[in-house]
C-alpha cells in the first residue's frame, strides 16, 4: 500500500461524494489489502466504512444535502481517501452528538451483527443467543441489537475489563472465553 495523489472523485446520478473526517479499519480490509479478494482490480482505494460530511450531491439524490454530518458503508472499497464517492443509498445521518470517529466505525460491525442474528439466525424475541467475542466492535452490537429486540444474551470475552464492558452493554451472563 502507498500514498498517491489522485484526481477528486466526482458524483454521478444518485451518488454522494463526502468529504471524510474519519475512516474505519476492519478485519475485512486488512484480508483484502493482503490479497484476499481477487476480484479486487489492483491499483484500489481501500476502506469501507468511513464518516464526514457531505460536500456534493449527484442528481437524483434527495436523502442527504452538502453540508450533512454523515457516517457511510460501502460495498466497494474507497474510504481511505480524503474524498469518497458512493451511492446515496450507503450514506447514513450521523447525529451531532456522534463523532466523527465513533461514526466510521458504525457500519461494518453493525450491518455484520445485524445480519447474523436476523438474516443468518433468524432470530425472534424471547431466544437465548449466545455471542462470542461480545467485548469487540460486532459483539457489542449483536448485544445491543439482541437486548433491544427481548432476547436473552449470553457473552463471552477474555479479559475482566472485557466482560464488564459487555455486561455493561446488555449481556445478561458473561463467561470468560
């Protein structure tokens, strides 16, 4: 990986180009800067998740206006980049009382929890769930998410500072992993 200038990405019909204040780092991106994903075309932009604001709008958009505080999540690697332009449809509201750090890291560990208990499990109130790893970034969220939707959320982590954290977050047993 290198640092290049470039040209600055413009907006096409229904995309958003945000100016980021923050990016996230994922255990996803670190596989595919080592290669892991061969439909990457080298050279790329690394990065999915990233938050900033919002400094122009392609045509068509009507979610989001320049000047918005936003949190974003893409489908294709771009947000290690002081310009990033996306769909509108992968660009969220990020609150003021929301950093710009907290909000670049929001969409991959939430979208993977989100998935995981709904979409994979199939999960409905009043289940037990059991969650692996529930002191890091998808493991808070699956608690929240679970805790927030009437199950019963059982964690592990590997260290005290660890499993207090989760029992902070929801968890209604922890267990040391």
């Amino acid at each position: 990986m290198r640092y290049v200038e470039t040209i600055d990405p413009e907006v096409g019909p229904g995309q958003v180009r945000v100016r980021l204040q923050a990016i996230g780092v994922n255990p996803v991106d670190t596989y595919w800067r080592a290669g892991m994903n061969p439909a990457l075309k080298l050279p790329y932009t690394p990065g999915l998740d990233g938050a900033g604001v919002v400094d122009q709008v392609g045509a068509g958009v009507t979610t989001c206006r320049v000047g918005d505080r936003v949190y974003l999540g893409t489908a294709l690697p771009c947000t290690y980049a002081e310009l990033a332009a996306v769909p509108a449809a992968r660009v969220f509201a990020l609150p003021a009382s929301c950093s710009f750090e907290a909000g670049a890291a929001l969409h991959v560990p939430y979208a993977t929890a989100h998935r995981a208990l709904f979409h994979r499990g199939q999960g409905r109130a009043g289940e037990t769930v059991f969650i692996h790893g529930a002191s890091g970034a998808v493991g808070l969220a699956a608690t929240q998410f679970a805790r927030a939707h009437g199950f019963r959320v059982i964690g592990s982590a590997g260290s005290e500072a660890g499993r207090r954290l989760a029992l902070e977050q929801g968890l209604h047993h922890v267990v040391d992993h």
